[in-house]
C-alpha cells in the first residue's frame, strides 16, 4: 500500500512507519520539515512539505495524526489557537487536496481522543456514549471527528481513532513522569480518583493497522486497554516497576492555580472501554498495566 500520513514525525507516527515499512509499504509523511523525515522515520520513508509534491501518484490510505500536543503547557489563548489549528485547520486542508484527487485513497483514519467524551466520572464510555461535558479538549476532539468525517462525501472510508494515555519508553506523557517518580517524588494528581484509559504503543500500532485493513471499519473507535485503571492505581503500579515509592500527591488546588484550564485535563478522566475494537476480533497483547509497565520500564 502507498500509505500517507500526518503527524508521522510524532510517537505514534515514528512507530507506524517503522512498522509499515517492515512489510514492504511505501510511505509518505506531510511534514513542516520535510527534509527531517528520513532521519525521524526511516530512510525509506519520504517527506513532503507539500501535498502538491505527492503529483498523480495514487494513495491507498491516509492516516491523519498531526496535532500539537494538548497537555505540554497551560491553554492560553494562543495556544488554544495552535492546538485547534494544527488539528482542524489541517485536516481541512487536507480534505480541500481530496477532493481535487482524481485517484482518492480507500480510507482516511483520523485521530481523535477519549477526551471527546469530556470529563466522563465513574461512566463506563463506550463509543456510542454522548460527550458527557463540553470542555474544550471535548470541543476539540468533536470538532476534529467531524471535519474528517467529511471524507465520507468523497466516497472514502473513515475510521476515528480515540486514543486513551499512549505508554512508551521513549516518549509521551509517561517520558515526564519517569525523572520524579525516580526521585520518589510521584504521587497521585489530585484525589487520584479520576479513571485513566491507557494503551501501550505496541497495541496502538497494532490497532491502526488492524483498523486500516478491515473494509468494513468506520466510524468511532476507543484506542485503549480493555481495563482502565484509577489515578492513583497508575501511581502505585509506576511506583512499583520503578522500585520508588509513589505517595506524594499534586494537590488539585496547586493544579488548578498553576496549569488554568489545563488541569481540567489531569484532575478529570474517562473510564473509556474499545467495545467496538472486541466485536471486530482485535485482541490486545497488553491488557493489564502492570505487565505493560513491566515491559516498557522493567529492564531499565
């Protein structure tokens, strides 16, 4: 397949690349720095800075995960505009170069977040679940899945990917938390009551891949572990891998007073379950966080 994707220099996007270029595909990655593609996602793997470069060579698919990243800093305005851009404002563009292809792609598989449901409570979240709050994550997510949904105009077939706290050794949110729970400074956030859905990076390539080649996927998908965990059960499991002890909590309010709105993002949750990824015969190879832990951390 000539697969095409947004975000491709980003962790799940390094990962897939190095996947799909194992089974022989040819990938293309949209990237404002082009020129740094081979180097972040193989040397096989080519970079454009603009879709007009790709010509008339047909895609068989589109994975569209570009985003900047929702929880690095707090959300002023600014950065609101950024986040909102660099997800909406590409897929548009994206959708604008579709519709001009006389050759168009099979499927486009968009990203999207567990934070579509908003703050979700003790809920179960399935993908059929109403948002339960409109924050603005929530209004992001919505707004993403429906822009992409657009696709389905154009008589292309889209999956929603809605992917739950991603764990890798070398990257994401898990990467921050390492140095001060090293340092046995980690704790819970807030009364660590807030549910956490989770996937390991291996099964969040396999999912997308999976995704990809089943004709009859669409439509919305949980990208996480069939069993989320509470905030403060992370702590104790991350606790124990590391051999630190894990008791030190981030008081909400500090949360609050340091982050603004951002810490909606921490101090809530969503106990999201992947129904749908069961029913069309995915099975996850880490559903238990300790063994995932273990596997990401454990030999360092």
């Amino acid at each position: 397949m000539h697969i095409l994707l947004t975000g491709g220099t980003g962790l799940i996007g390094r990962a897939l690349c190095s996947h799909w270029a194992k089974q022989g595909h040819q990938l293309t990655v949209w990237s404002r720095s082009p020129q740094q593609v081979p180097g972040l996602c193989g040397a096989q793997v080519r970079g454009i800075g603009q879709l007009e470069e790709l010509g008339d060579v047909g895609l068989d698919a589109v994975v569209n995960l570009a985003g900047a990243p929702i929880a690095d800093r707090p959300w002023t305005r600014k950065r609101k505009t950024l986040l909102w851009a660099s997800r909406i404002t590409l897929t548009e563009q994206l959708l604008a170069w579709l519709k001009l292809c006389e050759q168009k792609p099979q499927v486009l598989l968009s990203g999207s977040a567990v934070g579509w449901y908003g703050d979700g409570g003790e809920r179960e979240l399935h993908e059929d679940t109403p948002p339960v709050c409109e924050d603005f994550a929530a209004q992001l997510c919505g707004a993403w899945e429906e822009t992409a949904l657009r696709a389905e105009d154009l008589g292309i077939r889209v999956v929603l990917v809605r992917t739950g706290l991603v764990l890798a050794k070398d990257g994401g949110f898990l990467k921050r938390l390492l140095l001060p729970f090293k340092l046995g400074l980690g704790g819970p956030l807030g009364d660590g009551r807030q549910w956490m859905s989770w996937v390991h990076l291996a099964d969040q390539v396999a999912l997308i891949d999976f995704l990809l080649q089943q004709p009859q996927a669409r439509g919305p998908y949980n990208a996480c572990a069939p069993e989320p965990v509470r905030n403060a059960d992370f702590a104790r499991a991350l606790g124990r891998v590391l051999h630190r002890p894990a008791i030190l909590p981030a008081p909400a309010l500090l949360l609050r007073v340091g982050l603004g709105e951002l810490s909606a993002l921490l101090l809530g949750g969503q106990r999201a379950l992947p129904l749908r990824l069961g029913e069309a015969g995915f099975t996850f190879r880490f559903t238990d966080l300790d063994t995932a832990l273990e596997d990401l951390l454990g030999r360092h």
